[in-house]
C-alpha cells in the first residue's frame, strides 16, 4: 500500500536589513534577530529540511529589499526554496524566479493587480501560490498592513483562475507561539480543492502533529519561524514528529 503524504516543513527564514529575523503579528518594528540569513538557511538545510521559506520583509514593506542577499541564499540551497516577499510585477517575478526557486509565493499582487495574477498564473503554473495572511476573514496586503478584501471571495477568484496553492497565515498567529489556527486552515481546505502551506503560530511538536492530522483534508505543509528560532524543538524533532 502507498504511504499517506506526510505534511511538508518548511522552516523561515524571513530577511530584514539583511539579518534573519522574527517578527511578532508581521509588524514592523518587532524584529528579534537572529543572524546571517545564510547562515540559518545552511543550519535547516543541514538539518534535513526539504523545503525553505524564504522571505524579503522589506521587499514586503516597501522599506527596499534584500534582493542581492536572498538570491545569494537560495542559490547557495540544494533544497526547494518558497520565496516570498515583494514578488508584485513581472521585474520582481523574474528576479526571484531567476534565483532557482522552487515556488514563489504573491500575496499583494493578488489583492491589487488581479489581472496581473491571472496571467502569470496561467504562465507559471504550479512556480505561482498565493499568499492568503488574514486577520479573522479580511485579507492584508503590502506587508500586512492594508486590508484587502475578503478571503472566501478572492479564494474562490484565484481558484477559477487555476492557482495551485495557498499559503496561509493568521497574521494574529504568526511569530506567537500560540499554535496554528486550526478552524481557519479547515474552512479554507473545504473551500479549496487545491493544497495549503499552513504559517503562523506553530509553538510545540504538538502543533505539528495537529497540522499533519490535517493532511488529508488538503493541508500540504507548514511553514515553521519562532518556534526553531526559539528552540522550542530541533528541525530534527519536528521532522521525526510528523514522518
Ligand atoms: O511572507 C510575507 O510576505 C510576509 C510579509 C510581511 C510580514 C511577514 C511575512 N511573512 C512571515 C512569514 O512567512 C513567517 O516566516 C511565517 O509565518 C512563520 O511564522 P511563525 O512560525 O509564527 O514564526
């Protein structure tokens, strides 16, 4: 008999005036750091992580980007990269897919420039998920501070136009270590037929073994931040726990 799918990790590593950082709901501002990105990124990848999450917060923000440095990073990977942050026209788009990434992850684009969306959508396929951060059912935008309309209404749009997955977050989650919000990451399976990276929150191998429970309802991964940078478990631990 087939194996069922285990859930996919992939660990964060978020990029702010070029230090690894975690910052508590997305906000500007709360930075703890945690050192040279390439550095934390060698640290998961010699851990085993198949997947790394890789994001440019101040490519987010608007406050410039960390462009040069998080190329370097994913280059440097023999994992599959997630890269995310600040990814809103074809320039960006081709930028980040020029690093060799796996996936890139849009999450303003998909609120501001639709049609934008749509098209390379149609043109990248699977290389394109959306990023849905939300607080309660309102999605943000431009680093999670412009609400930008309703989640169930924009999922149901990005599904008719063939995207391939979600990232998910509840951004009164992330960087907590108060646990994933579970409820959310349901509804949204059972309004989607297509996979969902589950971020924000995870705290405890508990979380994850939740999060992997899930998997046959359409969770696919989760994204872990806080809780490897805080030692709340090893990657190693976390990896065991949901095999
Ligand atoms: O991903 C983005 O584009 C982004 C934009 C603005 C603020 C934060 C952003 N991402 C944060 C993450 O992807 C976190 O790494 C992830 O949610 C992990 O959260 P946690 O495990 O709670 O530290």
């Amino acid at each position: 008999m087939p194996n069922a799918a285990k859930l996919e990790l992939l660990p964060a590593v978020d990029v702010r005036d070029g230090q690894a950082v975690r910052l508590v709901h997305g906000e500007s501002g709360s930075e703890t750091s945690y050192g040279d990105p390439l550095q934390a990124a060698l640290a998961w990848q010699r851990a085993g992580a198949e997947w790394l999450h890789l994001v440019d917060l101040d490519a987010a923000f608007g406050t410039g980007d960390n462009r040069a440095q998080i190329a370097e990073v994913a280059r440097s990977m023999d994992l599959k990269v997630e890269l995310s942050g600040g990814i809103r026209d074809d320039d960006t788009l081709a930028a980040a897919l020029a690093t060799g990434c796996r996936r890139v992850n849009l999450g303003t684009a998909a609120l501001e420039t639709p049609e934008w969306v749509a098209k390379v959508i149609a043109e990248h396929g699977d290389k394109i998920a959306v990023g849905l951060d939300v607080r309660g059912t309102t999605l943000r935008g431009r680093g999670w501070t412009r609400d930008g309309g309703d989640l169930y209404e924009t999922l149901a749009r990005l599904d008719a136009e063939g995207c391939a997955r979600y990232v998910v977050t509840d951004i009164n989650k992330d960087g907590t270590l108060q646990g994933p919000n579970v409820e959310l990451l349901r509804n949204v399976c059972a309004a989607t037929d297509r996979p969902v990276v589950a971020s924000g929150g995870v705290s405890s191998l508990d979380d994850l073994r939740v999060l992997a429970s899930l998997v046959p309802e359409g969770v696919e991964g989760a994204i872990v931040g806080k809780a490897l940078y805080a030692k709340a478990f090893t990657l190693e631990e976390a990896l065991a726990a949901v095999s």
